[in-house]
C-alpha cells in the first residue's frame, strides 16, 4: 500500500533536476570556451525543461486535455517572452534610461 502511494516518480525527478542543476553550475566554473559553455549550458536546460513538464507538469498523462495543454504552454511562453523583452526594453534598450 505505501509503496503505490509514494511518489518515486516525483523523487527521481528531483534528484536529476538537482544533478541537472549542478552540471550546470560546475560548467559556469570550469575554464572552458564560450561556445562549449553555451552547448552544455542549452542541453542541460532542455533536459531540465522537458523533466519538469513530464514529470511535475505531467504532460503525457491526460490525452482527453491536449488541446487545453497546449494553449498552456502557448499562453505560458507568451507570458515569459513578453516579460524577457519588457526587462530588455526597458533596462537595456534604452527606455529607462
């Protein structure tokens, strides 16, 4: 019984989110090109975006809702590329200045 109902699915998504996590802080400190930097850097934020949305966000789980799933992810992209090119627009484009 307490076996179905911890969550071992959740735990191991957070044990590679932090072993993500850290690969990626020891690539920021080690002395490597930008261009490998950059390499690591995008693979290992991809893995990690792709663990959260099938792991937490549970994205393979429900195929009655895909529609609706999809507008969410659209509609969350929206909202964070309008928030990353407010803050340029705003901090680095010359608006507040």
């Amino acid at each position: 019984m307490m076996k179905q109902l911890f969550p071992i699915r959740h735990v191991i998504g957070y044990i590679a989110s932090l072993i993500l996590s850290a690969a990626a802080l020891v690539v920021i400190y080690m002395d490597l090109s930008t261009t490998v930097d950059l390499v690591i850097l995008s693979i290992t934020a991809i893995i990690q975006a792709s663990l959260q949305l099938f792991v937490f966000m549970h994205i393979g789980e429900d195929a009655d809702s895909k529609k609706e799933l999809y507008i969410n992810i659209a509609y969350a992209l929206f909202v964070g590329l309008v928030t990353l090119f407010g803050t340029l627009y705003i901090f680095i484009w010359g608006w507040y200045a």
